[in-house]
C-alpha cells in the first residue's frame, strides 16, 4: 500500500471554518482534545458525524466556560458523542491541549483552542496529512488523557513534608527492590515513605515480589524508541495498581546495587529505575549510601556499574 506523501497546510485566519471543513471529511472517526471548546459553535457538526455514524470522542477541561454549556454536552452525549470533563487536582494543573485526529492519520493542532475567545487572538492552526507515526503519537496521548482520573493524580502530586521541619523535603513512596533477584528471576522488596532531602524513612510493607515488573523494568531502561518507553510506562503503571489499590501510591521504582568508585573500594546505593510522570522531579535519580536495609538472600547478582 503507497503512503500518501506528507503535507502540511498553516491558517492564521478563519480557524473555525477550517476545523469545521476538515471535520466534516471525517469517515469513521474522530477524537479531538481541546481545553477551551464552544460546543454550540460546533455541535452542528458534531451531530452530522453520529449522524454519519463516525465515532465522536471529545475531552476538554472541566472549565467554568465549558461547565456553562453543560446542556449542550449533555445533548451531545445522549445522540452518541462521547464527551469527557477532565478535572484537574488543582488551579495549577491544566490539560491545554488542541488536538484533533480525523480517521486514525489527519492531524489538526496549534495555539487554536476551539472557542469564540480565540478569534480574538493571534492563533495558529496546522493540518497533517501523510504522517501516520505523528497521528499515532497523538492518538497515544488522547488515550493515556482518556485514563487521568483527578483522585490519583492529586495522590501522586500532593506530598506531605518531612517530620524534620529543619530539612524542608518531601515525603515520597519508593518501591525498592534488593540488590539480588530470586533464583526464579523475580524482584523482592519493601515499599518505603522516604524524605527525598534527608532520606529519612519508615517502611510500609514488605516482602513485595513481581517476576513480571522485573521483565517491564529491564525492557524499559533499554527502551529504543520513545514509543517503546511509553508503551512500558503503562504496563509498570498498571502492575503498579495492585498497591495503589491498597492506598499506597508509589511515585517510583529503586533497586539496591553497588557503584565503583575505584579498583578497591564500592559503595551501596539505591538506584531509580522508574519514576511516575506525575511525581515531577520530587524523586532522586539514586539515593547515595542508601539501601533502606532492603534485603532478599539469592544467588544471582545484578550490579549497577559507572
């Protein structure tokens, strides 16, 4: 099958016409992820699509300005659009995507937002044909959007501060695994609440075994491509939710190794092998000296070596 050549088409001007032509190209489906939408500028549309029978996906942020058109959302969704509010853990915390992807491959973006307040400014919209791994790309983030849910990211951001006032760190939740895996290639270790300042912790369970994160873990820091690494990201994150479930929300995966520092001497460390998007920058690359007396005898090595 011949890949249509790649062509890329800039407006500055009557972006609503535009958005409104190439939506109603649309054959089977779309899904558009826009913080700022004017539903009734759009629900014309929107209603020949399901009309057309072309799946209608749409998220926007659960905004004063979209909350006012809740009517209209509702009519949407009873004809067949599917239609999510994504609410955010707080003022701080925006989904501003412009996105829309028009049967899996054209690809609408820019500064754009799809409402009438955007007329009034200089905005920007591009549309993509021809680049199937970018339309991919987007599809890939409309569907991880899809899975935000407010109450595990607000888990995930808000962190209590450390019990020592004088070191002014964070608290966060570290799964780490011992220096040894089991002779059945599975990862053992304890969960910790660690302070990522003075790393003083307390442990909150122990004796967590997984062969399968072992395989995701060692797949992900070899990862080739972005693509990959996403794709593992989500299947950590999803064997992850066992303890989630059980209120302990992990913001990263460590495992006890050592470090040369000369022909003659090593130290112990805590090296991070995963860390959840939505902890930020709050958990160290590694925890110098420290193993968290995380401890599982075996009879294989895996060392981490400079």
């Amino acid at each position: 099958m011949n890949r249509k050549p790649m062509h890329l088409e800039i407006f500055f001007e009557n972006q609503t016409e535009i958005i409104k032509k190439e939506l109603s190209s649309a054959e089977f489906s779309v899904h558009i992820a826009v913080a700022w939408l004017n539903f009734k500028v759009f629900s014309e549309i929107i209603l020949e699509l399901i009309e057309r029978k072309v799946k209608v996906n749409i998220i926007c942020s659960s905004n004063s300005s979209n909350l006012k058109q809740i009517d209209t959302i509702e009519h949407l969704r009873k004809s067949g659009a599917a239609i999510t509010l994504v609410e955010m853990p707080s003022v701080k915390n925006h989904m501003h995507h412009k996105f829309c992807i028009i049967d899996s491959e054209k690809i609408l973006n820019g500064s754009f937002n799809w409402s009438e307040n955007a007329k009034k400014s200089f905005e920007n919209l591009m549309v993509i044909t021809g680049e199937p791994q970018a339309a991919r790309e987007f599809l890939r983030e409309f569907k991880r959007l899809q899975k935000i849910i407010k109450n595990s990211i607000a888990r995930l951001q808000a962190r209590k501060k450390c019990v020592n006032k004088k070191c002014g760190g964070e608290l966060v939740n570290i799964l780490v695994y011992a220096e040894n895996s089991s002779k059945y290639g599975e990862l053992t270790g304890d969960i910790v609440e660690v302070c990522n300042s003075c790393y003083e912790y307390k442990r909150l369970a122990s004796d967590i075994t997984s062969k399968q994160l072992d395989l995701y873990l060692n797949e992900y820091r070899g990862a080739a491509t972005e693509e990959e690494a996403y794709q593992l990201d989500e299947l950590i994150q999803e064997e992850l939710s066992e303890y989630i479930n059980h209120d302990i929300t992990i913001h990263g995966i460590g495992k006890v190794g050592r470090k040369l520092l000369n022909r003659h001497d090593e130290e112990m460390r805590t090296e991070m092998l995963w860390t959840n998007v939505f902890a930020g920058n709050k958990v160290p690359e590694y925890f110098e000296e420290e193993t968290f007396n995380v401890y599982y005898d075996s009879s294989f090595t895996n060392d981490f070596l400079d």
